[in-house]
C-alpha cells in the first residue's frame, strides 16, 4: 500500500470525486451531459462517448489535488487511458489525485427492505488490475430501503465480509450501505446502521482499517461515532439525489465527514460548452463541494 495515498485519504483536505458510473447508469449521465442517444448507435460507442467525457472531467485544471484528494473509477474506466497513460495511473502520477475502482455488479433483487450486492466471482482479479494500475482501494454499493432490522444486518454483514476479502487482497475498502433518500423511515434506518457498523468495527483489529460511505443523516453530526472510530480511516458521504445545493448544505453540517459525489459534482456539465465554460461550471462545483467538505 502506497504510505503517500494513504496519508492523503487519511488526512488530507478535500473530497473524493465518483466517476463510477457503470453500463445501466451511464445513458442518463450522457443525457444530464447534453449527449442523448443518437451520439452513440452501440454500446461501445457509449462508452466511448462516458470516456471522453470523464477524461475531459480528469484533465481539467479545476480538478486538482488541492481540493480533491480522490477519485472512483469504473473498471472500464481504470482499464482505459488518457495522453497514453492509464486513467488510475494518470491521476496518482500527474494530478496527485488518489484512484479507488468500483468493484461491485450492481444490486439484487429488494429482499427485506434492502438490495444486497449481487455475487462478485471477479472480485479477487478486480483486486489484483486494481493492484496493477495503482489504485488504492475499493467501492461497492448496495442500498437499504426500509429501516427493516433483519436486512440492514445482511447489508452490513455483507458489506464487511467483502471489504475483509479487499483488505486481505492489499486494498482498502469503501463501505457503501447507502440509506434510499426516499426511505419512508430514513432515520430509524439510520440508527439501525449506525449500530451494526459500530458492531463490526468494534470487530476489527488494528491496522484493519476501512473508509465508509454513507448517505447524509437527517441528524447533524449523526454519524461521528464513526468519523471517531480507530478503525475508520475516512467518512465519505454520497449525494444520493439531493441536488447539490441541498447535499452541500447538509454535508456541512457533519463535521469529519467529506463528499464523495457523482452527480452532484457533475451537475450543470454539458458536452456543448467551450473549455472555457466547461472549467468555470466545474470550478464552480469543486469549490462548493470542497467548502462543505473541509467546514
């Protein structure tokens, strides 16, 4: 493990970009991006059109090490280049941006009041690319829709199980139990997880550490417990539909925890803007995610 990138997610100041869209979200990112489908006739081409536009994202000067300390890939993403070099390795070696890859396969079928992850047979040779590219860890979701005690359990039971395969791989682990935002018991939900994440960190031993990502609480500072936990290197918070002004203002109010933003950080981007426009609406963003993000 690189002691450079762990001392930046460790304490660096910033936040962590989601560039992760994977192949079922990707239409409406090119569709929020001013590119509908008749920019691509196929699949590849789509992913052509997602490439481009995550490289345009990567290589702009208002994306920088200052404000943002890391970046999640998609598999494809990380597999592909920029100026001939691997978009992982472009990002560690000439931005100073930390890579972390999405390694799960999307989510099962709602059982309990929750979507599991779907099985990942691949993930020990996802662990070992990602090792060959310099990444330095992992992110998988899956997503609690009740505040139903017997799911959150699964979910996080799940989440760590995996993350300990990741660990042992040489990798460190983002925990992603995202609560729906649209959850009709939000915060009981939340308190239920708080309490079985704690449990399994409780779990841990030293040198086991692991990065959550969570959605924002409906309480301030809901989740300080973890951002204090020895085991927990960071705390990341996911937009999770909130606009970003909403997300901003929210974030903002939980000290110790940072963003890790996908769509709220790409919000207002288009395909059609000059260079120019294009880092001016990105700056924009970046400046405000990183203002909630250090508070």
């Amino acid at each position: 493990m690189d002691a450079a990138q762990f001392e930046q997610m460790k304490s660096g100041n910033g936040f962590i970009g989601a560039l992760d869209q994977s192949g079922g979200s990707t239409p409406k990112a090119l569709s929020l991006y001013g590119l509908d489908e008749s920019s691509y006739s196929n699949e590849a081409e789509m992913f052509d059109r997602v490439h481009e536009m995550r490289t345009r994202i990567i290589k702009s000067p208002s994306l920088n090490s200052s404000r943002v300390i890391g970046v999640i890939l998609f598999e494809m993403t990380m597999d592909r280049s920029i100026d001939g070099i691997g978009t992982a390795e472009f990002l560690w070696q000439k931005k100073g941006i930390v890579p972390f890859l999405k390694v799960d396969n999307g989510l099962a079928t709602e059982e309990n009041g929750v979507q599991l992850m779907k099985p990942i047979p691949e993930l020990d040779a996802r662990i070992k690319s990602a090792l060959s590219h310099g990444v330095f860890g992992t992110k998988m979701r899956s997503v609690i829709k009740q505040a139903d005690e017997a799911g959150i359990k699964a979910i996080v039971a799940q989440q760590f199980a995996l993350g300990a395969q990741i660990r042992s791989g040489g990798l460190i682990p983002i925990i992603e139990p995202e609560v729906d935002i649209n959850c009709p018991n939000k915060a009981q939900a939340e308190g239920i997880l708080r309490t079985e994440i704690l449990a399994h960190l409780d779990a841990l031993e030293e040198n086991q550490e692991v990065m959550l990502k969570l959605t924002l609480p409906d309480t301030p500072d809901f989740y300080a417990p973890l951002v204090k936990h020895a085991r927990v290197l960071r705390v990341v918070a996911l937009s999770g539909g909130y606009s970003r002004e909403v997300a901003n203002e929210m974030l903002s109010k939980n000290a110790g925890v940072i963003a890790s933003f996908s769509r709220a950080l790409t919000e207002g981007l288009s395909a059609q803007q000059s260079d120019a426009e294009f880092d001016a609406t990105l700056n924009s963003a970046v400046q405000s995610i990183y203002n909630a993000s250090i508070k």
